[in-house]
C-alpha cells in the first residue's frame, strides 16, 4: 500500500511537470503564449494608431469616421485585456512595455493621416495582419487542445472578416 500511494504521488507530480496550471501541455502553451504575445503588441499598436486616427480625422466623413474608429479603440482595448489574461492563463508573461510591443508587432506605428480614405485603406491592412496572426494561432491552439485560445480567437476572426468588409465596402 504504502508502494502503491508513493507511485501514485509520482504519477501525479510527474503528470504535474507536463502541465501547466489549467491542463495543457507545458511546451505547447508557451508556444501558444508567445505568438498570443506578439498578438498582443499587434493590437497595442493597433490601439494606438486608432487613437491617433479618431483625433487626428479631417474632411467631409469627420462626424462619422471619428465615432466608428473610437468604437473600434475601444473594442481593441477590450481585447488587449482579453489576450493579456489568456497568456496569463497558459502560465506566460504578457508584454507590458511599448518598447516590446514596438519590437513584436508587424503593425507600424501610423502617423500624420488624416484624411478618411487614406486611414482606411491602412486599417484594412492592419485588420489583415491581425487575420494572418490569429489563424496561425488558432491552428496552434487546436493542435494542443487549448479550447479557451480557441475560442477566443474564433471569435476575434469572425468580428475582423466583418470589420475588414466593411471598411472596404466604406472605401466603395
């Protein structure tokens, strides 16, 4: 008996090792970790970039641009918390520093724009690149079993695909 309890002790300490604290393998959650990191410097810049477009937008669609690009700062602020959150969960250290995120996002700091059309257009090539991410990262997920990652980037896609055809529909 006493065997039997200290095997079972090992067992678990050694299943324990390959674990993170919510079940996923330790190795693929912090591949999955990273790439969510790098995700999270997209969105920071992304965040970023809206700011400057919602207080910089001049023309004719002024009115209506500067309310849509504060929905959409705000909604990428949301996410920001959410992806932060999820890297915590899979037992990562989320980027906290614009000099990480500047160094891990492919999104470029976007400046002096401001005329509609010309916001727009590099809005749709963030949003792309946001795809690009979140569908590697997606498959990543699946892969590992992590249904929380999973989900939360399935969501993430399905609002950005809407997101880009309306900014191009915008664009006309």
């Amino acid at each position: 008996m006493y065997y039997s309890l200290n095997r079972g002790n090992f067992e678990q300490k050694r299943n324990s090792m390959k674990t993170n604290t919510i079940g996923l393998d330790k190795k693929l959650a912090g591949h999955t970790a990273k790439k969510l990191n790098e995700l999270l410097a997209n969105y920071q810049q992304l965040y970023q970039n809206l700011r400057g477009f919602h207080w910089n937008i001049r023309g004719e669609k002024f009115f209506e641009l500067h309310l849509k690009f504060e929905e959409l700062y705000t909604d990428v602020n949301l996410k920001i918390d959410e992806i932060a959150e999820r890297i915590l969960a899979l037992d990562g250290i989320p980027y906290h520093t614009f000099s990480a995120y500047q160094k891990n996002s492919t999104i470029r700091e976007t400046s002096d724009l401001s005329k509609g059309e010309e916001i727009l257009k590099v809005l749709v090539a963030d949003y792309k690149t946001l795809l690009v991410l979140e569908r590697a990262i997606l498959k990543l997920a699946f892969k590992s079993g992590d249904d929380g990652t999973d989900t939360l980037l399935t969501d993430y896609i399905t609002q950005h695909e809407k997101t880009i055809w309306m900014l191009n529909a915008a664009l006309g």
